[in-house]
C-alpha cells in the first residue's frame, strides 16, 4: 500500500515570521494526523526557522529546489547538503515553473535529483504538459519524454524514494483542476512508464501525486482514483486552514 503525500509548496511567498505562523496553525489543525504523509516547502530564507517549529511533528520539510553542486562558486545556489543540514526530508525539482522562468532541463533535474539521492534527502519530480501539447494530443509524448530524460539513469532502488508529482501546466494556478478521470489517465501511463523501465515491483511502490489548482472541494475526488496518491498544493497551501482540509480528505 502507497501512503498518501500531501505537500504544500509554498513557491514565493510570506516572510519569516508568517511561514512560521502558518506551519504553527497547519500543525496544531492537523493535529496527530498519521494515514497521510504531510510536508511544507516554504521559501530558502523561512526553511530554517520552519525547521525548528515542526520539530517532533508530523510534519516534514521540504525544499524548493536545489543545486547539483556540493559546494563552491555559485552565487544563488543552495546545495544538497545545506537542505540537508536543516532537516529538509524532501525537495522539489523540475517545478514547471523553474521550466518556464528559468530554463530548468530534464538534464540538470537528473544531476539535481543524484545529488539528492547522494545525501538521503527524497526528490519529487515534477512532470506535465502544457496546454499546447494537450491541445495537439501531445501530452503523453511530453510527459514521457520528462519521466525517461528526468529518471532513466536511476537505479530500480532509487526510484523507490521518488516522489513523482504530475502537474499539467495548465491547471497550476489557474483554478483549472484536471479532472479526475484525466489525472488518473496521465498517472496511470506514469505507472506503465515505471513499469517498463524499472519492473512491476517498484512501478507499484512509486508515489504519483497530482498537482494544479487542487482545493479542499477537489482533493476527495482525485483521490479516489487509483493512481493518484497524493498532491501538491500550490494556492491552497497558503491558508492554514485550506491546507488542512485537503490533508484530511479521509474525514470528510
Ligand atoms: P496550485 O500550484 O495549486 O496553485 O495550482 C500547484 C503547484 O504549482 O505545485
């Protein structure tokens, strides 16, 4: 059985002092919360004290991004081992919108997710299509074409500490949520996908969530798909109280 993975990703926003207020609030509504995994990523500049506040908690931490590169010259940069040292337990790579603003490749998420790996910190991987390549039937291609240039060197081991987010670029942030039936599709092929590089066993261990626009009133649907086995949260993660609700999906 695949446990449940509800990350919020929190991209760009709120200062020190709101992250902590908002993972303080996010903890004590959740309260002792155990059939779902639970995990923040505030911005670099709140990871630290977001750090302390969830200590002893059922809450992880998680990363935004990170750099390929153990240490040196590289202005902006923030290494595996730095996420580490402050009890980052998961990172995010591959976001489309890194994609987008920032020329992110498949190649440098596969350096980015071996220097992960290197120091025990879990990857989730971000994959989806745009509304171009939906509109031309070029969804699937799109998303295979991540999945083997983002992971195909990785050993069957590796991929098991994996998290895959599926994120079709046209629902992120726009309230356009994929329907049930079409993120079910999409993580369905995922799983295929895994299947074919990796073996039966590890295709079956291998988390997939959904993310785009998911909201307290979505979440009960898309996970009663098969395939899908948690989200990551954009908007709706800012609101301690939205937050929660999707991490409660169960108890509705
Ligand atoms: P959204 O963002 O929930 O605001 O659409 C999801 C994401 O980008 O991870």
């Amino acid at each position: 059985m695949r446990k449940a993975i509800i990350v919020g990703n929190w991209k760009m926003n709120g200062t020190v002092g709101e992250a902590v207020h908002l993972v303080a609030e996010l903890k004590s509504l959740i309260g002792d919360v155990s059939d779902v995994e639970v995990a923040v990523a505030p911005p670099f500049t709140a990871l630290s004290a977001v750090s302390r506040e969830i200590r002893g908690s059922n809450v992880r931490l998680c990363g935004q991004d990170v750099f390929w590169e153990k240490e040196g010259a590289y202005t902006g940069e923030i290494s595996a081992s730095m996420l580490k040292d402050l009890e980052c337990h998961f990172v995010i790579l591959g976001h489309s919108e890194r994609r987008q603003f920032l020329g992110e490749t498949d190649e440098w998420v596969c350096k980015k997710i071996m220097a992960a790996l290197d120091i025990g910190i879990h990857p989730i991987v971000c994959v989806g299509e745009s509304l171009d390549h939906r509109d031309s039937g070029r969804a699937f291609s799109i998303v295979e074409e991540q999945i083997r240039g983002c992971l195909g060197r990785l050993s069957a081991g590796d991929m098991e500490t994996i998290t895959i987010a599926y994120e079709p670029v046209w629902a992120i942030g726009t309230g356009k949520t994929a329907t049930p039936e079409q993120a079910e599709e999409m993580h369905h092929k995922i799983r295929g996908i895994l299947e074919d590089t990796f073996g039966r066993d590890t295709a079956r261990k291998v988390r997939i969530q959904y993310g785009g626009s998911v909201t307290p009133d979505t979440i009960g649907d898309l996970m009663k798909q098969p395939d899908i086995d948690g989200a990551l949260v954009g908007g709706a993660s800012l609101k301690a109280d939205s937050f929660a609700r999707i991490v409660k999906f169960n108890e509705k």
